[in-house]
C-alpha cells in the first residue's frame, strides 16, 4: 500500500485520479472492536480537512472519522449499511467509508507515508 497516506486520526487515504477514497486503518478498526454501525457523510457535501464527517460506532465506543482532506463527498460506501463488519474485516479495502473529490490533491502529498504512520502508532502503546 505505497500510494496509501494516513493521517494521525488514523485515516488511510488513497488518491485516484483526483477522487481519494477514505476508510479507516487496521490499528482503529483493532482499537474499535466488532463495528456494529456507521453514519456516513452526504454526497455532495463539502468538507473540510480535519472536519469531523462520518460516525462508526462500535460494541466498544462510538467515533468520529475526520476528513484527512477538503472536498467534496462523490461517493458513500452504501454497502457499510447493511454490513458494517466489513470495516473490521478489510478495512484498508472493502470497509472504504467515502471517496472525495480532493479541493488540493497537494493535502495528500502533507499525510504520513506508511511508514510513518506506523512509527507514529508504536508513539500511541
């Protein structure tokens, strides 16, 4: 996952052609637990970066997913709806929450590369 950024909200980030998809990390699903529902954002909703947008709840605790980046919100992952595990069970592919329409794709370019991400969450134990 080379073109994966994340930011210290535990967002990964991946950018296609100036729509980025947005989903949450593996280590945030873990400190979750079995995600139980998910409030996704509206489309056509403009956002900005760090703007708390969508809610996952857990059988744990309820939290906020911030965008990592300004935009505007061209996609949901409907299918969360029905099945929220799948945020536990393929979080960085299937348990995407919303793809956005990047306002600067230079944002992106300012996350955290893999390898910092994960320096940064050995900071977090």
């Amino acid at each position: 996952m080379s073109d994966t950024k994340f930011s210290k909200d535990h967002e990964w980030v991946r950018l296609e052609g100036g729509i980025a998809t947005v989903g949450i990390t593996d280590h945030a699903q873990n400190a979750l637990g079995d995600v139980v529902f998910v409030d996704l954002p509206e489309v056509g909703r403009e956002v900005a970066a760090g703007e708390s947008i969508a809610v996952v709840e857990s059988v744990k605790a309820a939290s906020d997913v911030y965008a990592p980046i300004a935009g505007k919100i061209v996609e949901v992952n409907s299918g969360l709806s029905d099945n929220p595990g799948t945020i536990n069970t393929a979080p960085t592919t299937d348990g995407w929450f919303f793809k956005i329409e990047a306002a600067d794709v230079g944002e992106i370019a300012a996350l955290m590369d893999e390898a910092a991400y994960a320096a940064y969450v050995d900071t977090l134990a």
